[in-house]
C-alpha cells in the first residue's frame, strides 16, 4: 500500500508562488509515474503535471508558463512549483501516484490564491 503524503499548501496572494511536497512511501512495485491533479471548489479534479520514472515531465498546456513538476529518488518524492498564481489557481491539489496494479491518492492539500 502506497502512502502519499503532501505539503506546501497555504493562502497566498495574487502573483506568489508556492511549493507544494508529495512524499510516497510503502511501495512494494516501482512507480510508473507520479502526478498532482487539483478539483476547485465545486468543480472535477483534473490532471495538472506528471513525472514518469523515466524522468519525462508533462504539465497541462494552460499552466506551462507557470507550473513545473519535478521529483528526486526515483519517485520518492515530487514537487509542483507554482508560479504567478491566480485567484482561478485556487483548488485542493492532489498527489498521485501509481504502480503496474492502480492509482494511488493522497488526501489532497489546499491551495487559496486571494488578497
């Protein structure tokens, strides 16, 4: 059973940043990939960015110019690095991670973009 762990979330104001922490621990496979995904208030979660265990990164065209994943130890942990945010960025962001078996998910952290 994958544990997911994220941090970073908090109130920020209009242009900030933030960085958010997903930290994975009690893998029994490989990872095949990690991603954080976000679901604004009365709105579905959507995929943000994704890192492969092959080091490939894809973050979701209309937050390219601002967000970036990154990971270290082979997936053991992976950052989104949130930049010029907007009150629109506002959202539980979750981390996620899967294995050859299924999709794992941590219980999300929340983000709040306002002056």
């Amino acid at each position: 059973q994958v544990h997911l762990v994220e941090s970073g979330g908090g109130l920020v104001q209009p242009g900030g940043s933030l960085r958010l922490s997903c930290a994975a621990s009690g893998a029994i496979l490989p990872l095949n990939s990690m991603a954080w995904y976000r679901q604004p208030p009365g709105k579905q979660r959507k995929l943000v960015a994704l890192v492969t265990s092959d080091g490939i990164t894809n973050v979701t065209f209309a937050l390219k110019d601002r967000f970036t994943i990154s990971s270290d130890n082979a997936l053991k942990t992976v950052y989104l690095h949130m930049n010029s945010l907007k009150p629109e960025d506002t959202a539980v962001y979750y981390c996620n991670a899967g294995d050859t078996r299924r999709d794992y998910w941590g219980q999300g952290t929340q983000v709040t973009v306002s002056s």
